[in-house]
C-alpha cells in the first residue's frame, strides 16, 4: 500500500494554532502566574472540535494502515480541494475503482429517516451533501485525464460505531458505516491491474495535494 499525506494533519494543526493563541491570551493577562492559570483553562468549543477531528482521522487512518498494509492500494489522506480551503479526509484507489471516505466522529444514535441523516437528534444531512460535492471533484480529476469511466464511490465513515445499526444505512447512495466496512469497500475486487491503480493515485495526488504543508 502507498500512503500520500498525514491523516488529521490539517485539523491537529488547526487545533494547535487555537489552543496556542489561547495560552497566549492567559499569558499575556496573568503574567508569571499563567502556568497555574493555563492548568485550569479548558479548551473552547471550536477548539475540542478540531481536535475530536483530527483524533477520528487519525484513529482511522492507523487502523486501516495495519490491515490494508499489504493490499494493492494508493491512500491520500488529508486533500486540498483545488481552489478551496476545505480538505478531502481520505481517497482510496483500489481494484474496484476510487473511494472517498468523510470521516467523522459523533456520539449518538445514527438514523435515516426518510431523506435526512439524524445523529443524536441533530440534522446531519449536510454530511451527505459534502460527499457527494467531493466525489464530483475527485470524478472530474479523473474525467480531465481521460478517466472518466473509472468508477468513484463515497462513504461516510462513523468512527463510533456503537451508534450504528446493525445493517448499513445508505442515503442517497451514500452509505454511513463503520471502518470495517469502509475497509472492505475500499479493497473489493474489480477490473483494476496493480500498474492501473498506481496511474490513477498518480493523477489525483498531482491534484489533490496534503492539505498541512508539512505532511
């Protein structure tokens, strides 16, 4: 398996720069009593979100290495959308074709009920629309290098699984899973030779760069 970028590189660095103006603000109002005072300050909202973020990335992408490791696989982790400052979470070209995976990691019960995705009691149907717009980016990379018949899959994967049902829920195409079954999708068996795979992992990472400059 080939590995392009650092999962979770973008929101920990995000998590960092927070964090870090924040300590700043508590060194600058307590002077030398801001390392008692920096044991006591809490991360904010936004701060906790990045780093939830970047953990659920991580976990994933350190599970999937051990058990992809020895498959005929390109990852890309972390992806600058082209023109954009939103990022793609992980691409996988494998046999079947091309799978973009959104990881996240809510707690919760997770339900489809009727077009919209509930987690929690919360509307999380968003979710389903930012996979698609990503697997339109990444099926016109593909499409502008003459491509275009190879075939590009989304999945949403929940990172807390015990809020899941048993049988996978599908929106919209879209299926809301666990690791395990992202896994499996992405190494499912299909008309790609080794040598193609690697043609098409080249063509996205020209286009789809690490969203963190240092990874």
């Amino acid at each position: 398996m080939k590995e392009i970028g650092v999962a979770g590189a973008s929101a920990r660095t995000q998590y960092e720069q927070l964090r870090g103006q924040r300590e700043q603000r508590i060194e600058a109002r307590f002077g030398r009593f801001a390392p008692v005072a920096k044991v006591f300050s809490e991360e904010t909202p936004t701060e906790r979100n990045w780093r939830i973020g970047a953990e659920g990335e991580e976990r994933f992408a350190a599970r999937r290495t051990r058990r992809l490791d020895c498959s005929d696989l390109v990852v890309l982790h972390d992806c600058r959308i082209p023109r954009s400052q939103a990022n793609i979470d992980h691409v996988y070209v494998g046999p079947s074709g091309v799978l973009v995976a959104d990881t996240k990691r809510y707690d919760g019960k997770v339900r489809v009920k009727g077009r919209r995705l509930i987690s929690k009691g919360r509307d999380r149907t968003s979710l389903i629309e930012g996979v698609h717009r990503q697997v339109a980016i990444v099926r016109g990379i593909l499409a502008k290098a003459g491509f275009e018949d190879v075939a590009v899959r989304g999945a949403i994967c929940w990172m807390e699984v015990e809020g899941l049902p048993i049988l996978t829920q599908r929106l919209d195409r879209i299926p809301i899973c666990s690791p395990r079954m992202v896994r499996k999708m992405a190494i499912r068996e299909g008309p790609l030779a080794r040598c193609e795979i690697e043609v098409l992992g080249d063509v996205l990472t020209a286009s789809l760069i690490p969203a963190y400059a240092g990874s």
